[in-house]
C-alpha cells in the first residue's frame, strides 16, 4: 500500500521551462513533507520542504505549493537548467518529533535539454 | 567534511556470508536512520535508531537484519546469510536531537552491497 504517490515517473523539459512533479497523499497526520534530488550513485540531498499550516514555500529556484484539503503537494523548478537533471523524491512524515519514518514517492526522472 | 559517512560504498558478498554496513551521523546529530533503495525504487524505511536505543524498527525483515547505535562508534546494520534479494543501496540518514529542527534527515552517499 503505498502512502505517497508521485507523478510523473519521468520528465523531459527544454532549459528554461519549469517542470512541475505532483505529489499525493492519503494519512492526513502526516505533517512534514520534504523534497529531494538524488543524482546517479549518490545520496539524497535534501532540496526543500514544507509543513501544512503554509500554501507555499521557495527557495531560490524551487517552490513547493501544498494543498492540504486536497491531500496533494507539488515541486516546481524556476528556469531549469541541465545541471537539475536528477531523480526527485517526495516525502512525508507522520512526525511528532519522536518519529523518523519519511514515506517516499517512487521518484520522477527529470532531463533538461540545453 | 561534516557530512554523514558511510562504508564501505560498495560491498560484495556470496550467498550465505553476512554483510556490515557502517555509518557515522553527521556532527552534533544523535539520530541515525536506515533506508533501502532497489533498482529504479524509492527509499524504503528500515529502522530508526538513537543511541543505544531502537526507536521504531517496523520497516526491517523480521530475520537476519539488526542494527546498532552503540554509545561510542557508528551505527551499524547487519545482514546475515545474504541472499541475492538483499542487493540494493543502503542509506544511512541521520538528524538533530533538537525538536525544531528533528525532522530534517540528512542523508550519507550510501553502501551498495552486491550479492552474487
């Protein structure tokens, strides 16, 4: 059963666009929902992440918006270049500070063009 | 570097050996966390450790897994008798004990252990 899904499996965008990767939820006690950017044989880095009292939240060049009644959270990616192209995970985390249990999506392989 | 460490990176072992897997969290952290990645996969959670402690262990196999946090030294993850299903990447990720900040899991560059 899987708690967070996440769509699509791959991406392919032209430097400069804005890809945009989705993300579901279904346990509304979940209440941490971070991103992350895996290249090729090495470890996820943590990207960016939200709590559910906020809509949005940015970072330089990455924004997660969240909506919370419909369970659904998203990453976008400002003017995309080819050095983002990697496999981002979202996550989330039923938290309350005693847990450490990220949930993740299955990941969505983004490639930008030059 | 102050970042959490992993060794070996890669691992090999045959069929029936056992397979130890080392990580040390990053400075100032006191939780470690294990996660597996199979091929093509996202992470999946095995276990939550702080020291000396098992905090949740939901996510590991009920045989031939343990892990540790000893009160000195890294965290280690046992595999026994490996099969040839246990070959994947494992990641260590580890957090602050401070509440505020307790969610954030930094993660190591991962061990992958092959097994033929």
């Amino acid at each position: 059963q899987q708690q967070v899904k996440q769509s699509p499996q791959s991406l392919i965008v032209q430097k400069g666009g804005i890809p945009i990767i989705n993300c579901a939820y279904e346990n509304t006690a979940f209440d941490y929902f971070p991103w992350y950017q895996q290249f090729p044989g090495k470890g996820p880095a943590l990207l960016i992440a939200i709590r559910p009292d906020v809509s949005e939240k940015k970072e330089g060049r990455f924004t997660i918006s969240f909506n919370k009644s419909a369970k659904q959270f998203s990453l976008h990616i400002m003017d995309s270049q080819p050095g983002d192209s990697a496999t981002y995970f979202c996550a989330a985390d039923q938290g309350g500070g005693s847990q450490g249990n990220l949930i993740f999506g299955k990941g969505t392989k983004l490639s930008v063009k030059p | 570097n102050a970042g959490v460490m992993q060794n070996p990176r890669h691992l090999v072992r045959r069929r029936g050996q056992e397979a130890r897997l080392r990580c040390s969290p990053m400075k100032g952290h006191s939780h470690v966390y294990w996660y597996r990645q199979l091929p093509e996969e996202g992470l999946k959670f095995m276990v939550y450790l702080q020291k000396e402690n098992i905090i949740d262990e939901s996510g590991m196999p009920k045989e031939r897994f343990s892990a540790e946090f000893p009160k000195e030294g890294p965290s280690i993850l046992r595999i026994q008798q490996v099969v040839r299903g246990d070959s994947a990447a494992y990641f260590c990720a580890s957090s602050s004990q401070f509440r505020q900040s307790s969610y954030e899991q930094y993660f190591g560059p991962g061990t992958r252990l092959t097994v033929t």
